[in-house]
C-alpha cells in the first residue's frame, strides 16, 4: 500500500480550500472546507492544540499560516 506524502496532503489541502472559497465565498468556503480538514490531517501527527486552532480559525490568512508552520506541510 502506498502512502500519501505530508507535502501533497497539505498541497491537495491548498487546492480544495481555494475550489471551495471560489465556490461558495471566501467566509463560507473556509468555513465549509473545516469539515474536510479532519480526515485530511487524520493520519499526521498534528497536537490536538494546533488541530483546535485550524479547526476554528475564522480567518484565511491566519488558517493558511497555520498550516504552512505544521510539520507536515514541509
């Protein structure tokens, strides 16, 4: 079984968060992708803190830095 790579877990992230403020709005779309994040970050080894704080940032910029300084984005 082959594995999925942390860099193209965060890069795939990337994309679907961009798809899904295109669609439905920069608010909602970040809002909406949040329901995704859990299965996306399900395998990494993400604190439970850092998890929380991706999970109720309101804020994209503040959610894409977030992601960038995790372990598994590099």
């Amino acid at each position: 079984r082959q594995q999925v790579s942390p860099r193209l877990i965060h890069r795939t992230m990337l994309k679907h968060l961009d798809c899904m403020r295109t669609f439905y709005g920069q608010e909602r779309g970040l809002i909406l992708f949040r329901k995704h994040l859990v299965q996306y970050i399900s395998p990494l080894p993400v604190a439970k803190a850092d998890r929380q704080r991706l999970l109720t940032t309101e804020k994209e910029k503040e959610f894409v830095a977030l992601l960038d300084t995790l372990a598994f984005a590099n």
